[in-house]
C-alpha cells in the first residue's frame, strides 16, 4: 500500500515538472504581453511625428491624456514649469488654430510645432494663444513634452471686461497669416544640404551676435532675411508714408525698418546682456530649419550705457530686471539665416526652463540635445 502511494506521487511530480518545463510554461501572462505589445519599434518618420502634434492637440481639447501614446515617465512642462497631466492648457483649450510651422527631425525623434491653439477667455468663443511644442518620441511612445504658451493680455474679473493691450493678440495675427511662408516648406536639394553640427552653428551665430550686440561681429544673413516676432514682422518693416529711414548713425535704438544685416551691424541691441539656456531641439535638414529655445536676459544698471560701433555712448533697454522665454527657429540656406520666427513671453528674471541644470541654464552655451 506505501509502496502504490509512492509510485502515484512521484508519477504526479514527474507531471507538474513536465508542465513547469513545457514550452507553454516559459509564455508571458496577459498583462505581460499587452504591455509588449504597445511597444511599436518602427521608426517614427515625418507623417508619424507631425500626426503624433495633432493628436496632442486633440487630446488637450478633450482634456484627456489617455487619448495619447504616453511612456509611463512622461515629462511634462508649460512654460518652463514642470506639471502633471492634465493641467495648465489641457484644462482650458478648446479648439486648435489655422497656423502650424512644423520643424521635424525624425533621426531624433524629436519633432517641435509653432502653432495657434483657442483656450477660454473673456468672449463666449474664447480666445487665441501662441503655441510652441516639443515632443520627445522613443518607440513610437511620447516621453517629454515641452510647451510654451503665449497668451494675450486680459484683464482680471468678469468675461466681457475690455483689456487694454500694447499690441494686437499675436495669436490673431498669426490667424490672419493662416499658413506658415512657403520657404519654410521648400525642400533643400540633398547636394546643398548642411549637417546637423552645421546647421546649429550658424543659427547659434545669431545668439552670440545679439547677445552683448556690438555691431562687429560676422552676421550671416541673407539680404532678404525677415525676422517674425509674435505675429509680426519685425525687420525690413515698409516705411509709414512720409516717414524717413532712421539713420544708425545718429539713432539711439534699433528700427523695425532695418532689415536683420543693419539691426545686428547697428550695435544698437547691445542691451541684450545676455542669451542663455540655448538649446537646440530639432533640426530638419531636409528643409534647412532649426528649432530652439532660450531666454533673453537684459541689462542692468551702468551695463545699459555702452558705445556704439562710430563711438557714440548710448543708453537703452529695460531698468528693472527683465527677461523673455523665446522659442525661436531658423531657416538657413547655404550657410545664411534666410528667415526668422519666434514667440516669446515674460518670464521671472533668470528663470530656468525646467529641461536644464541650473548651470545650464545661466550658461550662454549652445547645446545640441537633439539627440539626447
């Protein structure tokens, strides 16, 4: 009788080991195969990473991150704050705009937008914002969006209250434009092509000419370069009738009449102290643009008295500490910043962008983080 009970156990330990060891026993649970299979190692090109902008984009009308491929450590910020999703825009966006400038780098994953987008407002129908994205994408998941959002000035208190601003809504201007200039969707012929390192390089020249502007640096722009700031054109602006072209000879600030070779010769912008946290986040060889973020620090004190090229001294720019938040992109061809276009807004005075150290981000550096 012991010896049969013996034999019936060892005979079903000889099963349950089979089963452990059978082919069935080394498969994946469910839930370990579901999470495989979101994982999509395709490369994401062009028309993946421009639809992967529209579909934030209505995933953020419909206040729902879960209508996105996410990582699950997805990063997220506006406006140089980090923030958990769903929160700043995602709360209040209520329609996408006309305008979008994509700036798309599939070698890196990386894909960065200038776009309007329609968020609640005063008026029943909302209002416009300026909008600049990045999105990080690494198999086909997103893991870092970087927003930057540029809203117009409205009063505080009740919708209906009328807002007394300086300027037009550059997201109303940007509406009027409708579409981005065509240079910026005109291929560049592979044999004039310029590399990544390149095309970084010359768009960092226009930083480091800006910055401490002394009029005798080498300004690589063409003769027909036109700079857009918020929705407007602020170079090579048509003289008003019965308007004369200042004289940089004799003016004391920098005109919107110059075109981009005369305000950087000028040595008028020398109030902009400093350009720091300059980075670079996507480069689009085939069309020749480059896609950055920096913040602009002004002068201070005693720095805003300097001398201009013939020798004249020269006081300008802000009094109390001032800074812009820029996303700002480059069309360069052959070698020379042909157009210009960037959205900007005002930050705390030596704010950090939330993607960089802080010796990063008070360092005048250019730094390629394409690929990181």
């Amino acid at each position: 009788m012991k010896k049969s009970l013996f034999i019936v156990v060892c005979m079903l330990m000889v099963v349950i080991m089979a089963g452990c060891s059978s082919p069935n026993g080394s498969e994946q649970n469910p839930s370990e195969q579901t999470v495989s299979e979101q994982i999509n190692t395709e490369p994401c090109d062009r028309t993946c990473l421009e639809g992967l902008v529209e579909q934030y984009l209505d995933a953020a009308i419909a206040h729902d991150p879960g209508l996105l491929p996410l990582a699950p450590n997805v990063k997220f910020t506006e406006n140089g704050i980090r923030l958990p999703l769903p929160d700043a825009h995602w709360r209040i966006m209520t329609g996408k705009g006309k305008y979008r400038l994509f700036v798309t780098d599939p070698e890196a994953g990386q894909v960065a937008c200038l776009a309007t987008i329609r968020e609640e407002g005063r008026k029943e129908e909302g209002v416009h914002s300026q909008f600049a994205i990045r999105l990080k994408v690494i198999n086909r998941l997103i893991t870092e969006i970087e927003t930057l959002v540029v809203r117009p000035d409205l009063p505080m208190g009740t919708p209906g209250s009328a807002p007394a601003p300086m300027f037009p809504n550059g997201a109303d201007l940007y509406e009027k434009m409708g579409v981005p200039h065509p240079l910026y969707l005109e291929t560049i012929p592979p044999e004039d092509r310029m590399s990544r390192e390149e095309l970084i390089r010359v768009a960092n020249m226009y930083f480091t000419g800006l910055e401490k502007n002394d009029g005798l640096g080498e300004y690589p722009f063409t003769d027909d370069c036109v700079r857009i700031e918020g929705g407007r054109q602020s170079t090579s602006v048509p003289l008003a009738e019965g308007q004369t072209m200042p004289d940089p000879k004799t003016a004391n600030m920098y005109s919107a009449n110059w075109n981009c070779k005369e305000q950087f010769e000028s040595g008028l912008i020398h109030f902009v102290w400093r350009i720091r946290d300059r980075r670079f986040v996507a480069v689009d060889q085939e069309r020749g643009i480059v896609f950055s973020f920096a913040f602009f620090d002004h002068a201070l004190g005693k720095d805003r008295t300097f001398q201009t090229p013939d020798g004249r001294t020269v006081t300008a720019g802000p009094m109390e500490p001032n800074s812009w938040e820029l996303a700002e992109l480059f069309k360069i061809e052959k070698g020379k910043i042909r157009r210009i276009e960037a959205i900007m807004l005002p930050p705390p005075y030596g704010m950090n962008s939330g993607w960089s150290t802080y010796e990063e981000g008070m360092s005048s550096d250019a730094r390629d983080v394409t690929m990181n």
